[in-house]
C-alpha cells in the first residue's frame, strides 16, 4: 500500500448533464467536475463521459489521492450486467458501460440505475427508521421510484420496476409522453406543470418552483399546482396500501420546493386513505447529491471498503428536511 489517501470516482449521468467527484473515505468531496451534454448523445455522450473520467483521474493524481473504484450511474442500468438497456435522453441502447468506463479507467466500476442508487443512498443515509420497507420518488423534469420492499429493491421481471411516473392516475387524462394516457408524469413532474401552466395561457419561461411560489396569488399557478399535488397524492396512495413503506421520502428539483410541496401533499395522501395512517413523508435529506453519493457508496462497496460508509454522516432520524420554500 502507498500512502496515498484513498478515493473513489462517484459519477451521475443525467439526460442533460454528467456530475463527478472524487469522495474520500469519511464521504467528504474531495474534488467535482460538471458536464453539460448540450444535447449530445450516443457515442458523443459517452466521449464526454470518458474525458469527466480522465479529468478526475488528472485531479486525483495531483492531489495525491488513490481511486480504488469508480461508481457510475445511469438511467436505464441493469445492475446484474452493467449495461444501459435504453436511455432515451442519452440516446443508449444496450451499451456496456461498466465494461467501457472500467476499460477506459483501469479501475473496477460498479454500475447503478440512477434513481435506485440514489434511493439507496437515501435510505442509508436519509436517517430513515425503517429501512427494510421504504419508498424513495425523484421529481424532476419526470418522475421515478425506488421502491424497497421487504429489504430488497424492486427492479421487476424487466428491470421496469419503479417507473412511477407511467402509473395512471387519471382515467383516460391527459397524454404522456410515453404514449399513455394519465401518468402522474403528465400531471405532477416539473416539466409538465411548467408545460400545463404554459398551455393554459400561463406566461411563458415559469419553472414549476416559479408556479408553486406564485400560486396565491395566481390563479392558473394555484390550479395547475394542486392538480399536480392531487395526482402526486394518487400515486402515493397506491404506494402506500401496495407496499405499506415505513417511509416515503421525495427527492430530485421539485422536491427542493420544500413546505410547498410538503404539506399540501400530506394533507391530500392522509384524506385519500381512510381506514390507515400514512407513512412519514418527507423530502430528501441528501437533495440533489443523492444519486453521487450513491454511486461513491457502490464503487466502496466494490473496493470491499463498505465498513468506511458506516462512519458517515446519517442524519437525524426525526430530521426535517430545512423546506426552502
Ligand atoms: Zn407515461
């Protein structure tokens, strides 16, 4: 062994951009580099990827850091092949991108699916009390889920399970992009309340946040913003009395709406259900680094140094998320 302090190389690819750092051994960045894809995708994505892998390999070797493993994670990941079975944004279809970024590296990787990884990060660290039976759901320009069941993450016969946001929640609604009609996507993800609000003559350029701070004294903002907390508290509800969660914690953008979000939505999922308490609902402790400090705990457990992630900041388990709003 060198005397070089160890890292690992924790990125998060996104449909429009890709995140790295190198984490260290107490979970501290050590060092972050950020992408814009600007649209770029399929082989020209991937050589964006490549070079946010060099530069962190560059960036640890000047800071005398040793990265022992990489954790990478995508949409569309089989976690059992490390291959990106479709990613549309990305432009990815059965790539094998544990294979090529180990290649490309020279280190081990460990591959994720995005929203799972972070889901498992929210989980460990979130302060979480219940942590066998636990619903983790990203809010952002779509929606998706971890959903943990019984200690194990659900990923279906397909690997298609979580996709939250393609659940109908209105009988034949409003079109989605995935060609259903009524997802709770097309009601409730930040592109489409924005998209709604716009639609309904509603001024352009409004980002879902702008809507939900407005929504007092907007009218078309308070209406498009509770039909997105109403189809949000559907889908929960079916989540809730399916797989009873000791816990629902919401992350990605429009969770950073905090109280806005928050206590319109508990309100709505405690009427919805009669006859049982809903679980706790909170938003994300862990935020928008959820998903990096997911991949940095894969690419440990890899190194076989999960027993350093122990030590790491877990948060209060009565913590309230500080809300923003
Ligand atoms: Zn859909």
């Amino acid at each position: 062994m060198t005397g070089k302090e160890a890292v690992v190389l924790a990125i998060d690819i996104g449909g429009t951009s890709l995140k790295g750092a190198l984490v260290d051994g107490t979970g501290a960045i050590r060092g972050e580099q950020a992408v814009i894809l600007e649209g770029r995708t399929g082989e020209a994505a991937l050589a964006c990827l490549e070079n946010l892998g060099a530069s962190l390999m560059a960036m640890a070797a000047s800071g005398g850091l040793r990265p022992l493993a990489a954790g990478v994670i995508a949409p569309g990941v089989d976690e059992a092949s490390g291959r990106v079975l479709f990613a549309a944004n990305l432009g990815w279809r059965d790539l094998a991108l544990r294979d090529r970024m180990a290649g490309h590296l020279g280190l081990p990787v460990a591959t994720g699916h995005d929203v799972r990884t972070a889901g498992l990060a929210e989980n460990l660290l979130g302060g979480t009390d219940n942590r066998r039976d636990f619903a983790y759901v990203m809010i952002g320009t779509g929606i998706a889920a971890a959903l943990l069941c019984n200690g194990a993450i659900v990923s279906g016969a397909r690997n298609m399970g979580g996709e939250f946001g393609h659940m109908p929640v209105i009988a034949d609604g409003e079109p989605c992009g995935c060609g259903q009609l009524g997802c709770l996507e097309a009601y409730a993800s930040a592109a489409a309340i924005a998209r709604r609000y716009r639609t309904r003559g509603g001024a352009a350029g409004r980002s879902a946040r702008d809507i939900a701070l407005t929504q007092a004294e907007d009218p078309l903002a308070g209406a498009v913003w509770r039909d997105a907390i109403r189809a949000l508290s559907l889908g929960l509800a079916t989540v809730t009395v399916l797989l009873d969660p000791g816990a629902i914690v919401l992350g990605g953008g429009l969770a950073e709406a905090g109280t806005l979000l928050l206590d319109p939505l508990r309100e709505a999922l405690a009427s919805r259900l009669t006859w049982r308490s809903p679980p706790p609902l909170r938003a994300s402790r862990l935020g928008l680094s959820a998903g990096r400090t997911g991949a940095a705990i894969l690419a440990f457990r890899l190194a076989g140094q999960s027993a350093c992630i122990e030590a790491w900041d877990r948060g209060s388990s009565r913590g309230e998320p500080s809300g923003g709003a």
